[in-house]
C-alpha cells in the first residue's frame, strides 16, 4: 500500500513543480511585458526539499522604484 501511496505523491510532486516552474515563467512574462523585472522571481528551494513538494513561489527583493511600478499596474 505504502509503494502505490508513494507513486502516487511522486507524481503529484512532479505535477506540483511543473506547475509552479510554469507558473513563474506565465508570471516573468508578464511581468516583462508590463516593463517589470523582479530579479529573483523563482521556485522557492527550501520548498523543494520537502520528500513531497509542493513549491513555493519567491517574488524576491526588488527596488523601490519597481515596487511602484508593480503596484500602479495592479491597481
């Protein structure tokens, strides 16, 4: 039971991940075309440590000045 019940975590681990790396490019793409670039935009890593992944996304540390310009597109 244990060996199904973990296949079945692998693959909901494997689908967890390729969703948020897909997620984060959706995201930087966005973003870009709004003329906005957070520059550590990514997978959280210590999320992926987990034996069953589910990530994270980090939007990072950005400026000042791009901090307002996210805010003024999102409002």
């Amino acid at each position: 039971m244990r060996s199904a019940r973990h296949g079945h975590d692998a693959r909901h681990s494997t689908a967890c991940v390729e969703q948020a790396e897909e997620t984060v490019k959706e995201l930087r793409e966005a973003l870009a075309a709004a003329g906005i670039k957070l520059p550590t935009l990514r997978i959280d890593p210590a999320t992926l440590a987990r034996e069953a992944p589910c990530p994270l996304v980090e939007l990072g540390r950005c400026s000042v000045e791009t901090a307002a310009r996210l805010a003024a597109v999102l409002r």
